[in-house]
C-alpha cells in the first residue's frame, strides 16, 4: 500500500543540504514528493574537505536507525570505523580503558555494541549523492536563503553572483543549521520562543598523521580522551589512519585558549599537559598557527514548526555541544520521527497536526539532550580520570550484566537505544543517586562486586518506579 503522504505528492524544499537536510531530502523524495534542495555552500562533491582536515563524528544507533529508514545504512557502513571504548590517558601515561557496550550485548552490523567514526565530508558526500541519485531531488549549491514568507510560501534566494531569485514551495524545511535563516523568520511570529548561549569554552582541531608504514599511532578502536580538570583532548581515528584531534578549554584563565599565542606558549602547554601527544604530532605547532579557534554555541527555540507550512530539523531547532557526539544522531532522529508521523498520516490535510505531534514529541528530548550534552563534558574532561567514577561504571556495568534490561547505564541509554532523551535523563540522575548512595558505603572498593551490593542497587532502582 502506498503511505498516505504519498498519494498526494507536493513541492517542497529543504534549506541547507547538511547531514540532516541531505538524508530528508531523500527521505521526502521516497515517499513521492519533489524535493528542492538550497545549500548557500559548493557542492560538497567538488573540491577537497574544509582546510583540507579530515574531520569526524561519532555515528551511533539514533542516527543509524535514520539511514537504515532511508535504505543507506549498508553503504555508510562502509565508511565508518567501529570505536569500542574510551581509553584515558593519565598525566604519568598510565591508560584505562573503559568499554562502551555492555559485556555480551548485541551490537550493530554484527559488531560489538559500539559508537563508529565517520568523517564528515565523506558522510555529507555520500547522503548529497544517495538523494540526488532519485529522481526526485533537485539540489542547488550556492543558493542562500535570505528570506522567507510563509505566508505567501515563498524562499528569497541568494546567488554567489549577488542576483537573487524567489522560488516557491508548499512546505519548507529548515535544516540550515546552529544559525537557521528559516528560524530567524520564526522569530518574528508571535510567541515563538528563542534562546542561544555560547559556552565559555572553545576548540582547536590538529591531525595526528598516521606512521611511516601508514598505520595508526594509537589504537584505532577508541577514543582517546586526556581528561585535565576544566580542559581536555580528544582523539578520534579516522579510517584513513589519522586522528583528529580537539582541545577543548576555556578561552580565559591559566589553561586557556587565549594563552596559546606563540609557539613556545603552545609548547609549553602540551609538554606540561599531554607529554606523550607531542612526539605523535611533530607539526602540531604548525597546525597550530594554522588552524581556527572554534567557539561551542547552544540553541533552544520553541515551537520547532509554524503552522502547516514550516518545519525545523536538526540543528536549526536545537544546536548542542557535541560532547555526547549525538547533534547529527538527535539531527537524525528527528527525521525518523518526522517520517514515522507522516506516514501515519491518513489525510493530507493533517499536516498542521503531523509537526505539532513532532514539536511535542521533539522539543523535551532536544532540550534533555542539551542538557546530557553539558554534564558529559563535566564527566569527560573531570571525571574520567577519577576513580571513584571508574568504580561506577564498574559496578553499573555489572548490574546492567546482570539485570538486563533493568538497570541500563544512562550512557547506554542515550548512545545504544532510542529511549526518548528526556526519560533516558530522568532515568540516568534516578541511577546517579542510587550510585552516590551504594558508593558512599563504608569499604565500596573491596565490596562493590557482592551481591550484597548489587542487591542494594536495584532493591533502590525498582523502589523509585
Ligand atoms: C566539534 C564538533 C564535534 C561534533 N561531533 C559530533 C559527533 O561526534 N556526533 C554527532 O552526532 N554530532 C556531532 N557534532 C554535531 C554535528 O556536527 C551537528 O549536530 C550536525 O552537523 C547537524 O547537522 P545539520 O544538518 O542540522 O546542520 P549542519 O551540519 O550545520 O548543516 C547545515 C547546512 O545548512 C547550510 N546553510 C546554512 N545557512 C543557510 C542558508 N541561509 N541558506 C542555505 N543553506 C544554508 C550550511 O551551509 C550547511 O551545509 C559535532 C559538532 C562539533 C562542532
């Protein structure tokens, strides 16, 4: 039978052909309608990657559930490279590896339960490509919207010649990203709520090249994390054998950014913080002249959609920090749910109906998101280096072994199911008072393995349901 938002096929045009924009380009043209793509940037096919870096992105089951809908799933598996924990590195080199699926747990694509690395050109290429290969999608490069009527349904864009042209469309959707032109149009209907806070701390991203026999100089199958207290670097393998690696630190203060002026400053800093990182990366000063300091921007707007008419999607409705490496997994979720709605639609009037069911179900999982977002930076750069936080996630491990499907760790919660964000939250800080409890008991380090223990933690876990 053909879904009913297919029977009555409609123009519709999608604003910003990212991550997000791209896969629902494709995912509107499967279901017969005709799809207009505007992306203000050249075609992501022509011409290297941004600054030539290669630059990566935890992929992880929300965002795979989304391509596998879209029937891309296989060919991004392609591309992508299985991470199966995080390994710390101490300030003395000492390195702790802490798995990221639960011991025996099934993962994806017959893998281990696990997170995988893509790299963003190569993922953004392969979505534009997938899309533009039906014959319903139409993308136009170098087109920036610069106004849009709802009213009259009409987008304003811009050339890179300057020359503007008026198109128009019976919805749009906003995927134009942390600072939507779509949005901003929103923002002049009446009650539509907007809020944008940047963090006080920013990022530098440097390649760790791979040896002289073309191998990787860490292990690939993890993500390498030297938490420091208020800063932290990060590293995630590529397939192609390198890292990218990301500092991210406050711009002010005595670890800052602002610091890292000159060559001997950047030295200094890395000798004294990441000792075993310099050898790995003999031009990281180079890199480091060379390579912009990004700032971290959160968004949170409300409602997500106007009307029948307007829609957004990813970051255009919620901008994250990436610390949970879930912007273009909760990007991609919001596509799966979009699409589910629609296809239960039954007329095809109901479209009013269809994106205020999304905004409701959207907008507390995008803002619970933001806000995991913020506590696992706090957990990665401080926490993971301590070890009472290392016997939590022991001692969650085991109770997840052993009570399956009862006690599941929030990190597995967020990354390995789609448990809507906000009750993966609500369920993560009931587990985190439980654990403040259970690790507060006299001797925990000798007895956190008895069952005595773990008793205790779900006798507490099923008190609070
Ligand atoms: C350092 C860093 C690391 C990250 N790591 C992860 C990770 O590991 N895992 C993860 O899931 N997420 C991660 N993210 C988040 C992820 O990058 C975003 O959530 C994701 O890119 C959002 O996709 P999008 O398509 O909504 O927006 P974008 O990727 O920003 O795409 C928006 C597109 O719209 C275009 N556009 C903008 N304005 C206009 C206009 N006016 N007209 C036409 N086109 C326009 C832009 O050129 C762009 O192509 C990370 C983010 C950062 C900054």
């Amino acid at each position: 039978m053909k879904k009913p938002s297919s029977l009555h096929p409609e123009k519709m045009a999608v604003v910003g052909a990212g991550l997000v924009g791209s896969l629902w380009a494709l995912m509107l043209a499967q279901r017969g309608h005709q799809v207009d793509v505007y992306e203000r940037r050249s075609d992501p096919r022509i011409g290297p990657a941004k600054g030539g870096r290669s630059i990566n992105l935890a992929l992880s089951d929300r965002g795979w559930r989304a391509l596998e809908k879209a029937g891309i799933s296989e060919e991004v598996r392609k591309i992508a490279l299985p991470i199966e924990g995080r390994l710390m590195h101490a300030i003395d080199g000492t390195l702790t590896f802490q798995r990221y699926g639960l011991p025996g747990a099934p993962g994806l694509h017959g893998d281990p339960q696990c997170i995988y690395s893509v790299s963003r050109a190569n993922l953004n290429r392969l979505l534009v490509e997938s899309a533009e290969n039906h014959t319903d999608v139409n993308f136009h490069f170098g087109q920036k919207c610069v106004h849009a009527d709802f009213q009259k349904a009409e987008l304003t864009l811009e050339k890179q010649s300057g020359a503007t042209d008026v198109v128009s469309y019976n919805r749009v959707f906003g995927t134009d990203g942390a600072f939507s032109a779509v949005r901003d149009r929103m923002m002049r209907s009446d009650r539509f709520n907007f809020e944008q806070r940047y963090l006080e701390h920013g990022y530098k991203e440097v390649s760790m090249q791979p040896d002289a026999e073309s191998a990787f100089k860490m292990r690939s199958d993890a993500l390498h994390i030297w938490p420091r207290g208020e800063f932290m670097l990060m590293a995630l393998p590529n397939p192609d054998g390198t890292f990218t690696c990301t500092l991210f630190a406050p711009y002010a203060g005595p670890n800052g950014l602002d610091g890292l002026q000159t060559r001997e400053q950047t030295a200094t800093y890395f000798e004294t913080h990441f000792p075993d990182v310099l050898p790995l990366i003999p031009d990281l000063l180079d890199q480091w002249e060379t390579n912009p300091v990004s700032s971290l921007v959160m968004t949170r707007c409300h409602p997500w959609h106007e009307g029948d008419t307007a829609c957004l999607m990813g970051d255009a409705a919620h901008a994250i920090v990436p610390f949970y490496g879930q912007g273009m997994n909760s990007g991609m979720e919001d596509c799966s749910v979009l699409i589910d709605l629609l296809d239960s639609m039954e007329h095809p009037d109901q479209w009013g109906e269809v994106f205020q069911a999304y905004t409701d179900a959207r907008k507390p999982a995008g803002d619970a998101i933001m806000e995991l977002a913020l506590r696992n930076y706090i957990e990665m750069r401080d926490k993971t280096g301590d070890p009472k936080f290392l016997l939590q996630k022991r001692i969650e491990s085991k109770l997840a072994t052993i009570y399956p499907g009862r006690w599941i760790p929030l990190y597995s919660q967020v990354t390995f199911s789609h448990t809507p964000y906000h009750h993966a939250l609500e369920a993560g800080l009931r587990q985190d008072r439980i654990m403040a409890s259970i690790l507060s008991r006299p001797k925990i380090e000798e007895t956190w393995d008895s069952p005595e223990v773990a008793q205790a933690a779900i006798e507490a876990l099923e008190k609070t349901h």
